[in-house]
C-alpha cells in the first residue's frame, strides 16, 4: 500500500532538506543528540499542517519551528552551572610550530565552541544570518524581532567571535605577520 501525495512529499522534503535541517538544529543546541530530538520535534509540529505549507515556503516555516521549539525548550529548561573544562591558551606558540593539516578542524572546532559560547538570541541570529544564509529581513521574520535587533544582536555576536576566534586562524590558518 502506497503513501498518500501528502505523506509522500513530506517525505521527499524531509529526505532532501533534513540534513541541513539537522545541521541548523546541531548549530543551535551544540549537541548532536539534542539536535535529532529538535527537528524530530519541529518536524512532528509541521506534518499535520504539511499539505497548507507544502506549496508555500516550507523549509522557512520548518527553519521557524525549529527556532520557535528550541527557544520553548531553553526558556523551561533549568540553567544553572555546567561544568566545562579549562581550555588551554590557543595562541601560546603558535608562531614556533608550522602549519599543520588539521587547522581547518582546529578552526571548525573553535568556532563551533565560540558559536555555542553566544548567548541564545546571538546564536540564533548568527545561524541564520551566516549558516542559513538568511538576509537582514529573512532573520527578523523567523525571530519575529526587528531588522534593526537582527544587526545589532548580530554586531554583537561578530564582535565576540572575532575576540575569541583569532583571525588570523580565519585567514588562512597562519598567524598575522608570518611570511608566506
């Protein structure tokens, strides 16, 4: 027995738009478990209104849900302390080792953890604005804020990552100043 359109073309969407769907969730949580249960929240929202959206914008309506259900879920959750490691001074001796293969995973790393380190309205603004690649106007309407609160939250956010991802790592992996 065969699936209704309906069913059929949900699941086409979710099989072609679901990992970058999982990805957007993986970049608001920071965990890959929280993420899965995120979308798979997001995702058992929109069905039943699937055959109302499908012919619209339905990865926009989705990319909402997710934010939406995330910021219900971080409003309930308990915030108190986590316990984190001390990270080690990134830039001591930097300038005596030489490049190395792994900087780009290194810098991945770094900016994942400096992405996770923003405050949640911040984060939320830098996924859409640079993950999802969502205009100034996109951002505001899947927040549900003004454009001028999506560049000033996103000002914020740039300025923080820039002082805790070095930019010379951004630049081409080697520190300012060494030659080429």
């Amino acid at each position: 027995m065969g699936l209704p359109d309906d069913d059929a073309g949900f699941e086409a969407f979710v099989a072609a738009r679901g990992p970058r769907l999982l990805r957007t969730a993986w970049l608001l949580t920071g965990d890959a478990h929280l993420a899965e249960d995120l979308l798979q929240t997001a995702l058992a929202k929109v069905w039943p209104k699937w055959r109302r959206i499908a012919g619209e914008h339905p990865e926009a309506y989705i990319r909402k849900t997710l934010v939406n259900t995330y910021t219900e879920w971080w409003r309930r959750r308990w915030r108190g302390e986590v316990p984190h490691a001390e990270l080690p001074d990134a830039s001591a001796g930097r300038d005596e080792r030489p490049y190395d293969e792994f900087a780009r995973v290194d810098l991945e790393q770094s900016l994942a953890a400096a992405v996770q380190s923003l405050p949640r309205r911040q984060r939320a603004v830098v996924v859409l604005r640079f993950f999802e690649d969502l205009s100034v106007a996109e951002t505001a309407a899947v927040l549900g804020c003004t454009q001028g609160t999506v560049k000033s939250q996103s000002a914020k956010a740039l300025k923080t990552l820039r002082s805790v991802v070095p930019v010379s790592l951004v630049e081409g992996g080697e520190p300012c100043g060494r030659a080429a």
